[in-house]
C-alpha cells in the first residue's frame, strides 16, 4: 500500500506548503488513488500516516473537508485503527464492523499535519506508588471538588441532606514528565481556557489524565476524572529551564521538565466511597487519554497499579505499578 499526502487548498508563494493535507492511499503502485474514512482517526493513525512518509510526528489528525472531501475524493479505505507503534499503514488493524460512520451523508476524509519534532509525555510509576493513601474527608472540604465532579455521583445525592457526610478518597500523585523534544502544548487557543475561582488560575485542557478503578474483569467500579488541567513545569532536569506556569499564555510542559500534580490536590484521587472492600482492585492511570495532544509515542502514558483495598486508611494500599499503552 503506497501513502501520500494531498490537498485541494492552494499554497501561496510566500509561504512554504506544510506537511498536511488529506491522506490518500493506493492499491495499485500509483495508478488509482483514494481516501481514508475511520471511526476513530486519531493522532495514533496520524503518527503511522508521518512515520511512513519520513516526516516525523503527527500534530494534527482528524476527519475533515478542508483539503477535500469524499465526493471528490472517494474513500479507499475504511476502518482503519492503528496503535501507533506501525511502521506504515498496511500494519495497522480493522474496524470488526464496516464502520456506521461511512456512509453517504459523511463528507470527511482522515486528515494529517506532520512535524519534525513533537513532544512525548511520560507517566511516572513510583510517584503513583509512593504517595498512594486512603483519606475519610467531609464533603464540606470538597466544595471546588465537586464543582469539576472529583467525586461520585452518590454524593451530590447525599449532599442534599447530610451535607457533612465523608467521603473515602483513594489519593496519589500524578508525575507527567516531557521526554520529546518539543514543548507540550495545551490544543486550545488560550482565548478559550477557563478561569477557575476556587483554584485561581487557567484550565488549559478539559481532560489530562484520568483515574480508574477496575475489578479483576476489567470492569469500571469507580472513577476519578480529572475534569480540567493546568499545564506547567513544576520539576526540571539539571540544566533545563522551567519557562511555562500556570497563567494565561504560559501553559504547557517543557521538554525535560515534568508536571507534577501532588496528592494534596483537589480532584487527585478515586472516590471509593461505595467500592467494596477486601477485593482485589487494579488502579489505572492515563496521561492524554483522548490523544488530543500530539506525541512521539503513546505507549508510555499509561499505568496500571494492583489496589489492595480493605476501607482501612492504615491497610488499603497501591503496589505494583507497571506500564500499560493507551491502546487497548
């Protein structure tokens, strides 16, 4: 399967024409060219898509009409799914199911931007481990909380008559360290961050990371989302300058630097209020889960931690922390 990039927008001659446009695939050594419907076309597939053409990274992937679209660019391909790690499309898997997303009133087709340099987030184990604890906390010290619901939804129920109800909250820390060579960068324009009152500063991203927890079956027993993000450098490498903070215009995360979001924190934690007890548990952790920030690799922004959870604050802990892809 032969790759290209292409586009029906004109480039001026002021400006140089950026690796971008509509992915276009062929069958038949050039002769026929075609598009690409998925979907789930993500910066995974966009990483494949740049990694096969030699132009570095994807920083943008996603369905659209502005280089074209389906009517004049029919499809060729559909159901792509890729984990990222492919040397070129044709390693890629298949929707099972022809996807219900292609068809005829669907007038996308994938889409791609390529970089030469990108950034390449990576999520620290032992932070996770080390700093991992069971906390009871009033729901009165939850209040900004569960403005962004950090907790369960049980307890904006019991809220209403025991406001002073407690809460079992599973803590740690979250260690996002940059390993790319580019800055992390929030995808939103800076016009659209969120000013919160009750922590006083700019949420860059509405979703950075997310925190699960799951019976042995895989099954979802809790979940802390971490509903919005300030992006910044909190530790640097020796020699590395810290140059992004929380304000507006400065967000993000510099290469060899990490942010990390301690577990003294609001919404750092999983509410296993209503969890049972003395049942094996695995705790999960994802960095960029919706893969809305490009990255080198995907494969480094996951965890997975066994939860030994008995409602004690003295027994319930977290071991065993071991890397896991987003890819599932």
């Amino acid at each position: 399967m032969q790759v290209r990039l292409a586009s029906s927008q004109r480039t001026t001659s002021h400006r140089p024409p950026r690796h971008e446009g509509r992915v276009e695939v062929s069958f038949d050594k050039g002769a026929t060219w075609g598009t690409i419907c998925s979907t789930r076309w993500s910066l995974r597939e966009g990483n494949v898509v740049c990694k096969q053409l030699g132009l570095g990274y994807a920083s943008m992937a996603r369905p659209s009409t502005v280089h074209g679209n389906s009517r004049a660019n029919r499809w060729a391909l559909v159901g792509t799914l890729c984990r990222g790690t492919e040397s070129k499309l044709s390693e890629c898997q298949r929707e099972l199911t022809y996807p219900t997303v292609c068809n005829a009133a669907n007038r996308n087709v994938s889409t791609v931007a390529c970089v030469a340099r990108s950034a390449d987030l990576e999520l620290g184990l032992a932070d996770i481990e080390i700093s991992a604890y069971l906390a009871d906390v009033p729901m009165t010290q939850l209040t900004c909380a569960m403005e962004e619901n950090c907790v369960s939804r049980d307890a904006y129920v019991i809220r209403r008559t025991n406001p002073r109800a407690v809460r079992k909250l599973l803590r740690f820390s979250v260690k996002a360290s940059n390993v790319g060579n580019a800055d992390v960068s929030p995808y939103a324009n800076y016009r659209d961050w969120e000013w919160h009152q009750c922590h006083q500063h700019y949420h860059s991203m509405n979703v950075f990371a997310t925190f699960d927890v799951l019976n042995r079956r895989y099954q979802k027993v809790a979940q802390g989302h971490k509903a919005s993000f300030c992006l910044m450098d909190t530790e640097c490498n020796v020699g590395v300058q810290p140059r992004h903070t929380c304000g507006n215009f400065t967000q993000g995360i510099t290469p060899g630097c990490a942010d990390v979001y301690s577990h003294v924190l609001d919404c750092q934690w999983v509410d296993v209020t209503t969890v049972p007890i003395n049942r094996p548990y695995i705790l999960r952790v994802a960095l960029n889960p919706e893969f809305m920030l490009g990255e080198m690799s995907f494969e480094n922004n996951g965890a997975e931690c066994d939860l030994h959870y008995t409602g004690d604050n003295l027994t319930t802990r977290v071991t065993n922390c071991r890397r896991k892809p987003l890819f599932a």
